[in-house]
C-alpha cells in the first residue's frame, strides 16, 4: 500500500524487562503489509538488556521510535506513555510477547474505511496458555456496532462474564485522539471499566478472523495487585470498586437520563452476579478449609 494519502498508523508497546523477547514482537509489527507505519516503544525503566536490544533494532529501521522512561512510572502509566507518544491517526497497543498477522493493519482499516462512525476495530486473537493453544470460538455478535450506546454499554458488560476469548478491546485498533483523551485510574479491574468506557464511546466495528496472537496466562487477583502496584486490600473488595468506577464515569457521561438510568440498572445487575459468584467462592474454600481439619 503507498504511503502517499494512507493514514499513520501507530503501533505502542510498552515493555520492562523483555530483552529476551521483545524482538519477536518488533519483527511481527514492522513485518505489516501496510507501510505507513510507526512503532513506538515506551521502556518503563527496564533493569535488564531491554533498552540496548531496542535501540539496536531502532538504528536499524526508522519506523521504531524508542523512548525509555527515566524511572518505573507504573504498568498502566506505561500503557498510556505508549499512546501519547504515538503520532498515528490509528493505534493498536501490543504485549511484549505477543505477535500480529501481517494483515492486520490492512484489514482493520478497511473496516474503518467501510463505517465512519466506528471508534475501533476488534478482531479474532489466538490465545496461547502455558499447556497450549486455548481452544475459543469467534465472536459473531452486532450489538458493539450499534448505534444505541446503551445497547453497546450492555453487550460489553455480558462480554466480560463470558470467555475472555470472544474479544479484547484493549487490543483493537482504535481511533487514537479519541481514546487517548479517556483518562484512566491505576485499579483492579481497570481494564474491564475501560472497556465499558469504550463501548460508550461509540460503535465498534468486529473482524472474527484471527489476525493477532497473545500468550495468557492465569493470575491470582493478588498478582495482579502487585503488578499494578495497588493496595493488596483491593483483591477484596474488586467487585464493589469496579463497580463504583463505573456509575462515577456514568454520572459524567454524556447520555440522557434514561440512558443513564439504564446503563446503571445493568451495571448494577452485573455487580449482584459477580457477588454471588464470589460469595460462594468464598464459601467453598472454608468449607474445605473445615473439612481438612
């Protein structure tokens, strides 16, 4: 495709302590048919060869932009380093060990070409757990692309009770100043309340094909803590701060009353399912707590 008249499209990885890897994920980017093209590379401090490795690979070809953070600013706060640097009118975030088809650029921004009104484009992800490829069906629902940002609200909510495999928005491709706009809090769950975020944001266009690919990997909600840094006691009380997360960026959004009214009444909905799911969690592992005594 020739650069003259296409738009850019920005690629952001952020990485810490990847030096092993992180160079199957650059050649998976800079491998897009599509030209017009720019990688941006945000290091959050690394400790390791990280830095060293990406400036090698940035000396040798003009599409990476590399930018190291002075200090450790946090996982989050590198995710969103990645976006404001980035310059492209599109932008797709990567995992420092996952991988793009070489169509992906293309056949992403086809769709956006097709639709207008579109904020992103989801697509089918292969996933690869520690024991093998993890065995997933495509996602075929239309409600995302809807024009009714309740509608959209809802099926993201239904979304993140079922397989995480049906679909990622957090690795779509976007439209970058609109979702680099949406401001973002360091929390447990944080990237399910994005989601939501984005499906209010407006209509989503879907390909199921698979044109991406991501290692996954199951972590205890206490991991995932210390990872982004946050107080351990919120592994307890995740459900009840996600869902005030939630009903705050609500009061602000811009609906009608009954939009709103309807947004929480199905956000509140999702709160009560989670609880009585965690509930009898809970009370499963005392009860086998009791019965090892």
């Amino acid at each position: 495709m020739s650069v003259a008249g296409s738009p850019l499209v920005s690629i952001g990885l952020p990485v810490r302590n990847a030096g092993a890897r992180v160079a199957d994920v650059v050649r998976s980017v800079l491998a897009q048919r599509y030209e017009h093209l720019e990688l941006v590379i945000s290091d959050n401090a690394s400790t390791d060869d990280t830095e060293p490795v990406c400036r090698e690979l940035a000396a040798a070809d003009p599409r990476i932009a590399y930018h190291r953070q002075p200090e450790n600013i946090g996982l989050l706060n590198n995710f969103t380093a990645a976006i404001n640097l980035a310059r492209g009118e599109f932008f797709r975030w990567i995992g420092d060990d996952d991988r793009l088809e070489p169509e992906f650029a293309t056949r992403c921004l086809a769709v956006f070409a097709a639709d207008p009104r579109l904020v992103l484009v989801t697509t089918g992800i292969g996933y690869t757990a520690p024991d093998g490829p993890v065995t997933g069906h495509p996602y075929t629902g239309t409600a995302l692309g809807s024009d009714d940002p309740v509608q959209r609200f809802e099926e993201m909510l239904r979304l993140l009770n079922e397989s995480f495999t049906l679909i990622d928005p957090l690795y779509a491709m976007v439209r970058r100043e609109q979702v680099a706009a949406l401001p973002r809090r360091n929390m447990l769950r944080e990237d399910e309340v994005f989601a939501t975020r984005l499906a209010l944001l407006g209509p989503w266009g879907h390909l199921p094909e698979i044109l991406a690919h991501r290692n996954w990997k199951t972590e205890r909600i206490t991991t995932i803590a210390s990872r982004l840094g946050v107080p351990s006691w919120q592994s307890h009380f995740a459900n009840t701060l996600q869902f005030q997360a939630i009903l705050r960026w609500l009061r602000d959004s811009p609906l009608t009353g009954e939009q709103r009214r309807r947004c929480r009444l199905a956000a509140y909905r999702m709160y009560l399912r989670r609880q009585r799911r965690t509930v009898a969690h809970r009370g499963g592992k005392l009860l086998r707590l009791a019965t090892l005594r």
